[in-house]
C-alpha cells in the first residue's frame, strides 16, 4: 500500500492526492510533484495518515511527489 498526501497547487481550489512514496512528507511541506501536466510545485494539506486513505501499489497513477521543494523552488 502507498501513502498519499493531498496537495493543493494554488491558494484555493481541488487538493489532488498523489502518492508520497518513500519519503516522510508533513502537513505543510512545500513539494515538488509529477502531474499530469508536468512537474508542479505545490503545498502538503493533508496526509493519507491523516484520513486513512491508502491505494496498492499497482494502482498507483504517475501522479507522485518527487521531493520536498528547496529554497530555489520556493523561490520559483
């Protein structure tokens, strides 16, 4: 089973839940996520933990988390 943190990419709207992977993401953390639009930068709202919400592995999309988001992206 995956864990998945909801993100929100803008200041108000959908929050899209995208797999975390292996890396330990906390409410509030800026990432650097894969969409279906390409690489976005958006804000952690919420955590699979949070809600229970898990998938299996194999119906992970290629919507995932890359990496907590640097300075330089937040900058960006």
């Amino acid at each position: 089973m995956a864990e998945l943190v909801g993100v929100h990419f803008r200041n108000a709207g959908k929050i899209y839940y995208l797999a975390a992977g292996d890396l330990i993401i906390h409410m509030n953390d800026k990432v650097i996520c894969m969409t279906q639009r390409g690489m976005e930068y958006g804000v952690v709202r919420t955590s699979s933990l949070d809600k229970g919400f898990t998938i299996p592995e194999e119906e992970d999309s290629e919507q995932v988390v890359i990496r907590i988001a640097t300075q330089e992206d937040i900058e960006k």
